[in-house]
C-alpha cells in the first residue's frame, strides 16, 4: 500500500481519518471467506463518505478485494433485499456452487462479479426463501467466491430523525440472522445521528458489529459541503421539488453534526446558525412548522450569543412568520415588532422591507385595508431603491390582493401581471404558483370558471412539485367553492375534505375554523337541509 | 480446531455474531463462575422431577450465552430420554408484533412438521383431520375452506412448499403461521377469529401433543418438550391497553402459555424480570432460570480470579493465546468485557483489527488492549441516554437495580450487568460504562451526597 500516493490533505483530521481507514480496510481484508462481518462506519457528510470510499477501494484492491458500493437511494425498510438485489446481476442458469470453500485461494482473481457468484442469481434456492418451509436448507453464502465487500451509503434517508419508528430498524433487529446469508464483510456508513438510534434502536444488530469506525469531519470537505446547500439563494431552495427540499434537509442536518463536532469557535458557530436558518426555511416551504420554529429559535440562540445583532432581526422576522402561518397573529405582531426596531437602528433597509410587507399582511388580514396599503407602498419603495426584484413581486402581489378585494380587477389584473412577469424571470416557482392561484379567483369572480379551472389546475400542479401543503390546501379549498358555483356540490365536498385533512395538519386556528364552515356548509347543502344557503 | 496462530485466524476465531452449538469443543463451562447453580442443570431437574408439566423461564443479557446453554439443554434432555423440540420464535414468527395466539399456531405447527421429520412420528391421520376441521372451522366459512383446500390440495400436487405426502393440516399451518409472520391482511382476521376460541385452540393443540406423546412413549422415550429460544427479542412496545407487548405475552396470556401438555422453556427478556410485573410474572411462571455474566469482580471489591481464569479459557479454546497476546492484555480484556462473553469476542476483534502486524510473536500487547477498549467504551457512550448517569452512579455503589423503566432499559442495553454469588443476584455497570467521564463525576456527586470520600 504504501507505495500509492493519496491525494489527500496532510491536516490532523484527515491524518486521523486515514487510519481510521486503514483499520477499517484490515476488518475487512482479514474476514475469512464466507463470514458475515458487521461494520458500522460513521461519517456525517456524504460527500465525505463518497471521498473515503474511494480510498477504501484503493486499499483493498492490493488485497485483492472488491469494494461493491451500494447507493440506497429514498427510505427502504428491507435492507437485506435491496442488497440481494443488487448483488443479482442479469440472469445467468445456476450452478450448484463450491459454496463452502473454506480459505481464499490466492491464485483466483476477479472477474466479473457475475462470474465470481453464479449462486446469486435466479433460480438460487437464496432468491425464493420460503419462510413457511420447515426444512431449513443448507445456506449459500452470497460471496461463495470471496473477494468481496459490501460498502452502503444513503441510508440516512431511512432513518430520518422526526420518524418515531423507523421501519429499517425494526427490520434489522429483527432480521439479523439473514444478514449472515450475505456472506462477506458489509460496512453500513451512518451519520452520527443515525449511528446513534441504530445502537439504541436495534441492540441486537447492533450487538453483531465488529467495528465502529469514526470518522472525523474534515473541515475543507464540510466547507465544499457548505458552499452548496447552507448558502444557495434563498429562491433557489424555495423552488425545489419536494423530495429535492428533503434531501436537501437531511444534508443540512448531517452538515451541522460536522460543524458541532468541529467546536464552538465563533465561525463553527456562525455556520450552524446559518445551517439551521436554511433548515427552518425548508421546513416552513414544507409546512412543517413546529420544526421550523425549533431550528429558527436554535439560530436565534447562537445569533444572540455571537452579538450578530442583524442576524438577530432576521431570524426574529422568520419567526415571526411561522408565527404568521400559524395563525397566532399576535406573537407575529410582536415579533415584527422586534424585528424592525432592530433594522432601523442599523439601518439596515432590506430588514426594514420585508417585515413592513409583512406587517401589511396582517393588517390586511384584520380587514384593516388602509393600514395595509400603506405600509405595502411603503415597503415597495425601499424594494424599488435597492431594486429587490422577488420581493416587489411579492408586494405587487399583495396589492393586487387588496385591489380585487376592493372590487377593482382592472387593477388586480394588472398588478397581478407585473409580479406574475416578475416571477417568471426569476424562475421563483412558489411565488409563480401563489400567484396563478390568484388569478384564478379573479377569474372565477369574474365568472370565467373554465379559465379559472386551467389556473388552478397549473398553480396546483407547481404547488405539489414543491411540496407546498399550505399552498396546495388553499388551491384544493378555492376548486371547492368553484365546484359548487357549477352545482357538483359532491366533487365540492370531496375537495373540501381533502382541503381539511391538510389544514388541520398545519394548525392555523382560523383556517381550520374557516374550512370547516365551508365543509359544514356543504353538507348541510347536500343533505338539501337548508336550500338555498348564502355562500361565502 | 486448530487454536488461531495469526491474528487474521483470531479475527475470525472471536466472531461476536456466531452461537455455540452443543457439543462444540470451544465450550468452556461457566456455571461455578457464573453462580453456584447450573442453569441447565436447573432446569433439567425442574423437568426430570416433576410428576406434571413444567413451563419455565429462561432469561439472561444479550450475548450473554443463552441459546448456547438452551442447546446444552436440549442434549441433556435427550440423554436423559426426552424428545425434544428446539426453534427460534424469530424464525417462524413476527417478534416485531407478536400476541399469544400467534405463539401457540407457531408451537402447533413445529409440533406436528419436526415429530413428522425429526423423530418420525406421523400423528393418527384420523385425528389431524379432526383438528384441521377445527381450525377449518374457526378460521373460514364453507366457501373460504373450500377455496383454501384446493390451494392446498393443488400446492401438494404440484410439490410446492412442504414435500409431497405432508398432511394438509401441515400445510395448513404452515400458511396459517406464513401469512401472520408476514403481516399478511389476513393476520387480524385470523387473530380476531382464534381469541374467543383460545381453549378450544389448546385442546386441539393438547391432542396432538398427548397422542404424540404416547407413541413416544411406546418408543421408550419419557416425554415430550419444547424449548423455544429467541422469543425475548420480541420488540418492547407500548400497547393501548396500557401494558407493554412483554406483559401482554408473559403476564396476561401467561396461563394459556402454561396450558400445553408438555414441558415448555420459553425465553423472556431479562428486563421483563424486573419490570413493575415482575410479581405477577413469579406467580405465572415460578421457576425462572436466569444465565448470569461470568463474574468477574466481587461486590465487596477485588478481581474474582476463578472468573477471569474462565473467561480466558474461553479465549484459549479459540486462540493461542501465547504466541498472539501478553499475559496482561488477555487479562485486561477479560476485566474489560465485565464477563459478557460476546464483548470479550468484540474485544479481541477490536485488538486483532489495531494490533501492529509487523511485531511478532505477542502483537497484542497491553497498549493494543487499552486501544480496543477506548473503542468499546466509546460505543458504550452512544447508548446511553444523559439521564441514566446517576442512576447508573447509584447502581455501582449499591448493587441493586429498581424494578422501574430506567433500569429496565440499563439491563436491556447491558450498560448494567447481572451476576450471581448465590441468590440473590448483584448488579454492577459495565466496565466500559465505567470509564466514560459523565459517569464519573456522576459518582462523584452521587458518593458526596451519600457522604463518601
């Protein structure tokens, strides 16, 4: 080995991680043919685990061993087929194999894995286990021919850290003796959370492994990490499909395990307050608020500690939108509150901005349309100076909201056009997606429901990419109410259920309260109780 | 077996993940270091002296030897002239969500296929038929069975699944116990379907067992038992009714457990045994065998020679010690793994794994043994949750564990140990849990306050 030159770092961390890997590659290199051997490998971020398995298979390759890497991509329950599926390759006849080989032969060398393991492959008595069969038949180990080394990675999608009961686990507690059948060294790489919950979650698996390898962060790689998901444009984020927004939140969680583990010095510090920003952001596109709310407060803490008086504003100006969306209007006035008295003795215009359009949002929701408009021009103007495209779309937005509310749609139309044209340049999908659902009603009250029907359908459609629950609630809530102006009160009930179900889910009360009156209404309508109700 | 020379056959020598079978020359007998009472011995006697049917519980760490001593069991009852019945409740059932009516189809169905295979006793055919109307039955209306027989009459036909020549009840049960294993949609309907008629269950399943046991009787054989290891992997949960998934088994569905008519070993969790339950599991189950660590200190203080001598011995059978280890990195192995023969395995594969291999003879020297360790203590502190530090302080200092959920859990992750001088037995914390710094200063202030330098 030692003649191979690494392109590796000479910092202390990679140093330490070297030789965890080196130990690593001896656990493997030395397991016997045919033996299943349990090996847990810690490493938060992927991108370093990508790294490190690469030099892995550079190590073992003089030991003649083969480092199949399987890549689980989304949440599996059942590791075992998922591997054994992998290890399948296209369909060759089986061939009764010299299964229980006792030692390696040296002389015999790889070849196509294919080659290397005809028992995997269909037909092999391992393919159609048959639990209710009494006669345990003699068991195959999978790598018959050794080399071989099962490297698996992804699996932190399966054990996300808000599921109560991941299903893997139970999977592996439970299975453990299957494992065994795979017949060769298997190295499961694990973020420390997950780590964490499979000793605690699965003891008897766990209780199999024979070696936790740690691998430390190694700063240059967490860095790289950090550039790409904690410091993308905010409307860059906001635009990713749900399962992208996902990923995206696991990536961030494994990033700031690394930076915990890489100390508390101010710029450790600074950078998991701005992890845990990106977090709360993804989890309020999502419409997981409560989790939003506790990945906001935690930056607040570290903002307030590290005297970062603007990181301060803005984070406060975020909570109070969770606030907002969860309907307690009053903890959101008072959080704005804060907020701007913050940005206006620094002076600090863009803060100012956007929580005056916020504060216009609620005064509007109060009814309250004067206050409301001016406070929307007022931050429109600041927009306008500093030339903040996405959020003069929002304001234009807002006001256009006020115009049709007013009964002007000339003047809705066109504002809602502006922001609407803004948006698309910006490929701001959610504000795209608010906005058609906005023209929508205008249309709808104005009696077009075909046209109406066509924006719906698109508003809805970008809404699901994006995972946006509140959205789509509002969007499955508005098709309702223009399925009863045309009479399908059935299909209107139905939508509203659905509506419902994703309502209450996100817990504003006034939203709830306003779904299920229109939910009452309508069965009331259908049961033909009260005919000819008002409608809303 | 050629006791491993190089530290890549000691690497696989000492593979934490594989049990002993019976018999196997690797097996060093522990009982005198584990506590005055043989458990096998035990049990056997539990068996061999009782006029009626016994049902007992077998308990003890994971890890800590208990399939292996249930083997041991089994040959011994076979010695002593009894056919015998050994399965993994893993293998035929799912322990992730398991009630007892599940458990006795499972024993129903390994009672009639491994007399049929194993000691080759093909029941009455008039009498499986009788209780394959029974289970008929309950299970399906006229048309449902109808459509099940020719499933199963097709599958017997076509040699699918059990041989040819199997009776139908066999593949009955065989698909019975298939599709609850597998959460089939069919599980509740079958569970809803058998729980009022549970008596019923166990007489039909009695009637197998009685019949079988007379022929074997006939062969000369003294009875008839059952010994069902794994079932204390069964996942702890918390039930509506407001019991836990192990009281439900054990507890409240202990006397159906207990009503076969035969002997029965069943395995239970250890942390069943001191669980706010544990009276009422005494009075269900009063003989409970427990297989206690290999002690390796005293509770007054001070090694317990006899003890480490064992645990090397175990070593010794796998691993030539002298050309591999120094004389102080075996013994401070077998003090670190607290007498839990796996982590020793885990001990001696963490110090194979950073041993230097270019220095020979004795690679595994003192420095290389501390190495391993520093790992098993790490791994140790992942499992622990903050809170059961001081508790885990007031263990070591007394000895005693609370019948409460805490301590449940300590004795379920092993960071808390059970040994025996004798009843009663004596807890103590792992010794790798001994050397994290947060259970330190939890010693700390716990000996303060009770007044301890």
């Amino acid at each position: 080995m030692s003649e191979r030159k690494w392109d590796w770092p000479d910092t202390p961390a990679a140093r330490q991680n070297l030789e965890t890997l080196s130990a690593l590659a001896r656990a493997i290199g030395m397991a016997a043919a045919g033996r299943f051997v349990l090996l847990l490998a810690k490493c938060n971020v992927p991108a370093q685990q990508e790294v490190l398995a690469e030099q892995l298979r550079a190590m073992l390759e003089p030991l003649d061993v083969e480092l199949v890497e399987v890549d689980v991509a989304g949440a599996v329950s059942d590791l075992l087929s998922h591997l054994k599926a992998h290890l399948e390759p296209s369909g060759r006849p089986h061939e009764p194999a010299e299964a229980h080989r006792p030692e390696p032969v040296e002389a015999h060398r790889p070849e196509p894995v294919e080659a290397r393991h005809p028992e995997l492959v269909e037909g092999s008595p391992l393919v159609q286990l048959q639990p209710a069969t009494a006669v345990a038949e003699p068991r195959v180990p999978y790598s018959a021919y050794p080399p071989l080394a099962l490297s698996v990675h992804g699996l932190a999608a399966s054990f996300r850290s808000d599921d109560p009961h991941p299903p893997l686990l139970a999977h592996l507690n439970l299975g453990r003796e299957c494992y065994r059948e795979l017949g060769c060294p298997l190295v499961l790489w694990l973020p420390d959370y997950a780590l964490t919950r499979l000793a605690r979650e699965a003891p008897d698996f766990w209780a199999w492994r024979s070696g936790v390898f740690e691998f430390v962060p190694q700063p240059e790689m967490a860095e790289s990490a950090l550039r790409q998901v904690a410091y993308e444009p905010e409307l860059v984020t906001s635009s990713l499909d749900a399962a992208a927004k996902r990923e995206r939140l696991m990536l961030l969680e494994q990033l700031l395990a690394d930076y915990r583990e890489l100390g508390a010095g101010p710029r450790e510090q600074d950078v998991q307050a701005d992890i845990l920003w990106k977090m709360g952001g993804l989890h309020q596109d999502l419409g997981e608020y409560e989790a939003g709310r506790q990945a906001y407060r935690e930056a607040l803490e570290i903002k307030q500690q590290l005297g970062d008086r603007a990181g301060v504003a803005q984070t406060l100006h975020q909570l109070g939108n969770v606030a907002y969306l969860q309907g307690d209007y009053a903890e959101a006035r008072r959080l704005y509150g804060e907020s701007l008295d913050i940005a206006q003795q620094l002076g600090n215009r863009a803060g100012l901005a956007a929580t005056l359009h916020q504060l216009g949002m609620l005064a509007q929701g109060q009814g309250d349309y004067v206050e409301a408009r001016r406070l929307y021009q007022e931050s429109l103007d600041i927009k306008q100076e500093m030339g903040d495209h996405a959020g003069i779309a929002a304001t234009l937005h807002q006001l256009g909201m006020l115009a049709q509310a007013q009964g002007d749609y000339a003047e809705a139309r066109r504002l809602y056009g502006e922001s609407l044209d803004i948006a698309q340049q910006l490929g701001n999908r959610a504000g795209l997606a608010t906005t058609l659902h906005q023209l929508g009603m205008l249309a709808q009250d104005q009696g077009d429901y075909a046209e109406a029907r066509r924006l719906y359908q698109e508003s809805f459609d970008i809404k699901q990419q994006l995972g946006d629950r509140a959205g789509i609630a509002i969007t499955l809530a508005q098709l309702a109410l223009l399925e009863e102006a045309e009479g399908n009160l059935e299909r209107a009930l139905d939508l509203t259920r659905q509506a419902q179900e994703i309502i209450v889910s996100l817990g504003n009360p006034e939203h709830i309260a306003r779904i299920q009156q229109q939910r009452t209404r309508l069965e009331e309508k259908l049961q033909g109780a009260t005919p000819g109700d008002h409608h809303g | 077996m050629q006791p491993a020379r190089t530290l890549r056959d000691a690497y696989n020598a000492a593979d934490p993940a594989v049990p002993l079978p019976s018999g196997d020359p690797r097996y060093v007998d522990c009982t005198d270091v584990r506590g005055e009472r043989d458990v096998v011995q035990q049990m056997l006697k539990t068996i061999t002296w009782s006029a009626s049917n016994t049902a007992q519980l077998l308990t003890g760490h994971r890890g800590c030897g208990k399939s292996t001593e249930l083997l041991r069991l089994k040959a011994r009852l076979e010695e002593a002239g009894y056919a015998v019945i050994y399965f993994e409740a893993d293998e035929d059932l799912d322990v992730n969500d398991i009630i007892y009516s599940d458990l006795l189809l499972g024993m129903a169905r390994r009672i009639e296929s491994q007399l049929r295979q194993e000691h080759d006793i093909a029941l009455d055919p008039k009498l499986l038929e009788n209780v394959q109307h029974w289970f008929a039955e309950v299970l399906y209306t006229e048309d449902g069975w109808r459509q099940v027989q020719r499933e199963l009459e097709a599958e017997a036909t076509l040699g699918v699944g059990l041989p040819e020549g199997v009776p139908i009840l066999a593949r009955l049960l065989a698909r019975v116990t298939g599709q609850i294993k597998t959460g089939h949609d069919v599980r509740e309907e079958i569970r809803r379907k058998l729980d009022p008629q549970i008596s019923l269950l166990i007489e039909n399943v009695n009637l197998l067992i009685l019949r079988a046991t007379e022929r074997l009787r006939r062969q000369g054989r003294r009875g008839l038992v059952l010994l069902i290891d794994n079932l204390d992997r069964i996942t702890l949960r918390q039930l509506d009714t407001g019991r836990t998934s192990h009281e439900a088994l054990y507890v409240d569905h202990g006397e159906q457990l207990r009503a076969l008519a035969c002997h029965v070993v069943y395995t239970v969790p250890i942390s069943m045994v001191y669980s706010p339950m544990a009276t009422q599991l005494k009075a269900v189950f009063p003989h409970c065998a427990v297989v206690p660590m290999v002690k390796v200190a005293r509770p007054e203080g001070g090694g317990y020679a006899e003890g480490l001598a064992r645990l090397q011995e175990m070593l010794a059978r796998r691993i030539d010690l002298d050309a591999l280890f120094t004389g102080e990195a075996v013994e401070h192995l077998c003090r670190t793994c607290g007498g839990h023969p796996r982590d020793l395995m885990r001990l001696v594969t963490y110090a194979c794994i950073h041993a230097p291999a270019e220095r020979w003879p004795r690679p595994i020297d003192l420095q290389v043994a501390r190495r391993a360790e520093a790992e098993l203590v790490e791994e140790y502190s992942r499992l622990i949750p903050e809170a059961h530090y001081p508790k885990l302080a007031r263990v070591h200092l007394r000895h005693v564990v609370e019948n409460d959920a805490d301590h449940q859990l300590m004795l379920y992750n092993l960071s808390v140990l059970e040994y025996l001088n004798g009843p009663p037995p004596w807890h103590d914390v792992h010794p790798a849990v001994r050397c994290l710094p947060k259970f330190e200063e939890a010693l700390k202030r716990e000996r303060a306050e009770m007044g301890l330098a």
